[in-house]
C-alpha cells in the first residue's frame, strides 16, 4: 500500500504523553489489578471444576491469545508510530488484570450453565444480520429497527459485555425499583467528541464484533502498532483470517449470547437483529444459520476510510481506553496505514461475498438509505417477510425531514477529527483506481435502484 501513501508531518507523531497522569494511571490499574486478585483467588477452583464440566467458555480467550497480546507489548510498534512506554507498561498491567478475572469471568458464565441451562433450548431460526464495512450507516439503520421492538429483538452493549442471564434477572429489577435504570440507560461511555461520531451508549444496540473484542483484550488493539492491529482487529479478508481464535469462538459467542437474551426477554414473533461489521464470519453464520437474512449497506469507499479514520482517532483520545485507562492514543500514521491495509482487501472480498447470488442477501446502497429512508426500510422489511408497520413508515418520513441529516452532523465535528484522505496523505487518484472494480459495483447498484424507486 506504500504506493498510495505521500509524506506527511502529522503533529502527533511528536506528542508525548504527560508523564505525571501516566504514572498515576500506572498506579491505579496496578491497585486495580491486585484487587481483581483478590476476587479472583477464590473463583479458582470453581473455575476449573467448570472447565471439566462444561469447558472454556466462548467470552474467554485462549491462552494463545493471551500469550499473542503479552508479547506484543513487548516486540510490536515501529518507531515512527511512536508508542510511548507508558502506554506498553499500562497495556500489561491490563492484560494482566484480564488474566487474573478470567475465573470470574468463568464462574458467571458457569452459574448461568447450573441455574439457567434452559436458555440452550432456544432455537433462533431466522436470526438477520446486518454485515457491513465500518462507516456505511449501519449503527443509525440497525436504531431505527431495533424501536421496532414488535418484530425485532437485538442485543444491546450491557448485554454483550455482562453476557449473564442470571446477572439480568438479579439486577435488572433493582435498577428499576432504586430508579438507577433511567440514569443507566443512557449512559454513553465516550466523550462528547467521540459521540458526535458514534454515541456508545450501554442500552443501544452496538457493533457485534466489537463486543466480542472486548472480551478478546480488544483494549490492546489499536494501541501496538499497525501490524498488530492487522492481526488482532476483525475488519480483514475472511478468505486470510489472522486472529484465529476470534474467528473459531465468533459464532458459538453470537450463538450463545442470541439464544440467552431471546431467552430473557423476547418473544416468538420477533426476529433476531444482530448488526456488525464480522464480514469475515459471515460464511460460517450461513452455515450455522441455513435460514439466516444478511444485508448489507454499501457506501463510497473513500467517503468511508477517511471516516473510518476519523472515528478511530477520536476514539483513541476521547473514548474509554484514554478516558479509564489512561492510554495515549494511537498516532494518524498508524491508523492510516492499518486502514489502508484492511479496508482495501475487505472491499474487494464485500463485493465477492455480496455478488453470489443468494436469496438470504440483500445490498442496500448508501446514496438510497440517506435520499429514502422510507424506501430503504421497505425494501429490509420485504427482505426480512415482515409487513412493515405503520409507524415505522411515518417515523420514516419525519426522521428523513429532521434528524438525518449527515452533513450537519459532520459539520459540528472538531477540524482535527475530520480530515480528508488527501490531508492524510493519501493519493485518491491511485485509491480510486485500486477501488476501480468496486466502485463500479456499488454505482451500478445505485443506478438500478434509483430505476426500481
């Protein structure tokens, strides 16, 4: 991808971190860490006798992973992405705190299988999933689904990151009696910044494979360099998976998790909605699921990386790992170039996957769900064999007059946080022509669907 990228000087490739609130975040996760020890001592042996009874469960990773992550700590990162030490002494005592939960972690899955093992009866037969590249609109469209609470069921982030039935039944209520419930629901764990690209709020629905990073020390990926972002972040090829213990553990997760909260809360008529952008399980999720909806929002691919870029940067400086952990965010360069080297190929392997032709997929232009939301929801509902609701059709119409408005949200964004691809140093000229066959798929969809509307 070398022949894409032009120099450019980036003023945080020079930053450092204040050494001051690094030490004091060093020494907070270090408290933290023995505390979890603490905990953890007494949940061993329950945790092993549990590893003879039911095996590991899907939300810990192998020790494979493990060892991967410590060793990155140690060995990955070039100079120029300029990865203070800081942040690699930080990132170890992360992992090692994540080591030391995993018997608690094991235990709450465990009771699960002891006081609430009827949740595998469930049988999610026609679950619908919304596979799509980052940055394409999927979390907006997957909100205006998931109100419609009568025909569609979707995990939220709580549920995905407290995957325990048991957990819900116990606490849900006393939120609810104390009044915590209200105040909790709308609780958003990234800053004012971040949110204006991506609200990540506890109660919304939220990208699937995301959740399942975070139980796969997903806090150490964008933090060790490009290459390691390579191997350990989902977005890549699916015919060259990297991370092969999240691919292995991503459907019996999905599975398991889908099947607990149908349990808990949902109801026959609803359909299961699971919105991510897991391109690279999506086969083994046709497999597993014979009767499984999939589809997809294909957007510019240009429009999208440079997003794409955006949003991981601000995240970096304005979300949990910087404003919990203390972590200083990763450098431009290396978000660039870890973009670059993802996207690229994962545009090419969408456009593979969504061209066989198949009744169980559905390709939804970019251009068509931000000019008719309206006709963009028709089409889902009729893919899906669900009569759309009244509601959803006049909600339809006064969310397209009001607040989908994409340019006025881009608008209030901080200039640092919304660069263009050429500002990044990237050659859109050669971007283009790599993307040429791509964008010539996406635009012929558009022109047939502007035919159809």
């Amino acid at each position: 991808m070398d022949d894409l990228i032009e120099e450019v000087d980036f003023e945080d490739d020079h930053q450092c971190p204040n050494l001051i609130s690094a030490l004091k975040a060093i020494l907070l996760q270090y408290f933290t860490t023995l505390l979890w020890l603490t905990i953890s001592v007494p949940c061993l042996p329950f945790f092993v006798l549990g590893l003879f009874i039911w095996g590991l469960p899907p939300i810990i990773p192998p020790w494979s992973t493990f060892y991967r992550c410590f060793m990155a700590v140690f060995t990955e990162g070039k100079p120029k992405e300029n990865i203070p030490v800081t942040n690699r002494v930080l990132l170890f005592l992360i992992l090692l705190a994540s080591l030391i939960k995993v018997p608690v972690n094991g235990v709450c899955w465990y009771i699960d299988e002891l006081v609430c093992s009827s949740y595998h009866k469930v049988n999610i037969e026609e679950p619908v999933f919304m596979i799509t590249a980052p940055r394409s609109g999927s979390s907006q469209l997957c909100d205006y689904l998931e109100k419609d609470s009568n025909n569609f069921i979707t995990p939220v982030l709580a549920e995905g990151m407290f995957p325990y039935v048991w957990v819900w039944k116990l606490f849900v209520p006393l939120l609810v009696k104390t009044g915590m419930q209200k105040k909790l629901q709308n609780y958003n764990l990234f800053g004012k910044e971040a949110t204006k690209h991506h609200a990540l709020v506890i109660s919304k629905s939220e990208t699937w494979d995301s959740i399942l990073q975070f139980w796969y020390l997903g806090i150490c990926y964008t933090y060790l360099g490009s290459s390691f972002m390579c191997w350990a972040w989902l977005y890549t090829r699916f015919d060259r998976p990297m991370n092969e213990d999240y691919f292995r553990n991503f459907v019996p997760f999905t599975s398991c998790v889908m099947k607990k909260v149908m349990y808990y809360r949902g109801k026959p008529n609803q359909r299961m909605l699971v919105k991510g952008h897991f391109l690279g399980c999506a086969k083994p999720l046709e497999q597993h699921y014979p009767k499984g909806k999939i589809f997809v929002v294909v957007r510019n691919p240009l429009d999208r990386l440079s997003s794409f870029i955006n949003l991981a940067k601000v995240m970096g400086e304005d979300g949990p790992a910087k404003l919990q952990f203390g972590l200083f965010a990763a450098t431009l360069r290396t978000i660039r170039s870890y973009t670059l080297q993802t996207q690229i190929p994962y545009c090419e392997q969408e456009m593979l996957f969504y061209k066989e032709p198949a009744d169980n997929k559905l390709v939804i232009p970019f251009t068509m769900y931000v000019n008719n939301l309206s006709a963009t929801l028709q089409h889902i509902y009729s893919f899906c064999d669900i009569p759309i609701p009244d509601d959803v059709m006049s909600n339809a119409v006064r969310i397209q007059c009001t607040t989908h408005d994409y340019t006025k949200v881009k608008a209030s964004y901080a200039p640092k946080f919304n660069r263009t691809l050429a500002s990044l140093g990237v050659n859109e000229k050669k971007l283009r022509e790599k993307l040429s066959e791509y964008i010539e798929w996406m635009n012929g969809l558009e022109s047939s669907e502007k035919i159809d509307s």
